[in-house]
C-alpha cells in the first residue's frame, strides 16, 4: 500500500508543477486582473442598489405617515370650531331642524 501511496503522490507532485511560460503566466494574470475587476463592479453595484432600495424605503414611509396623518384628520374633524349665539324665536320659527341648521349657517 505504500508504493501506491508514493506513486499518487509522484502524480499529484508532476500536476502541481506544470511549468508556466511567460505569456501563460501573463494570460492567467490578466484573467485574475479582469475577474477582481468583475468583481469590484459587482461590489459597487450591489453598494448603488442598496442605496437607492433605502431611498425608496425612506420615501415609502414618508409616504405612509403621510397617508395615516390624512386620514386621522378625516376622522377626527377640525382643530377649530365657531360658535354663534341666536335668540331662540327665531329658530324657533323655522319649520324642521333642516331649515333650523340651513339658518344658522346662513347666518353665521
């Protein structure tokens, strides 16, 4: 088992050392050179896009809070009110409470 064991170890030891010629070497240089520079520019862009996700996120919440103020005015009416004083014979002589409320805004 031992001289089998050397044997594939002679193998592995030839494979490993593949001798190089100057424009293989310059070749496999450049290929590593382009792949790190493939991979900064994918870098940057997954930075890009994360800045515009975090854009819109900021715009979608200013969004929403905007949206909930609105319709907790809706629900909640007006900070201000006006009130008015009226003798009373005269929305007593009106004929329903329709026309007793179409007088006092007329009025006011």
């Amino acid at each position: 088992m031992n001289s089998l064991a050397g044997k594939s170890r002679r193998k592995n030891v030839r494979f490993a050392s593949i001798k190089l010629s100057a424009t293989h070497f310059s070749h496999l240089s450049i290929l590593i050179i382009l792949s790190v520079r493939e991979q900064k520019r994918k870098w940057e862009e997954e930075k890009e896009m994360a800045k515009i996700q975090k854009k819109l996120d900021a715009e979608t919440k200013k969004q929403k809070s905007e949206e909930e103020a609105i319709k907790q005015r809706a629900t909640e009416g007006r900070d201000w009110t006006v009130s008015i004083a009226l003798p009373g014979s005269i929305v007593d002589n009106a004929q329903s409470d329709e026309l007793k409320t179409y007088l006092a805004g007329q009025v006011s």
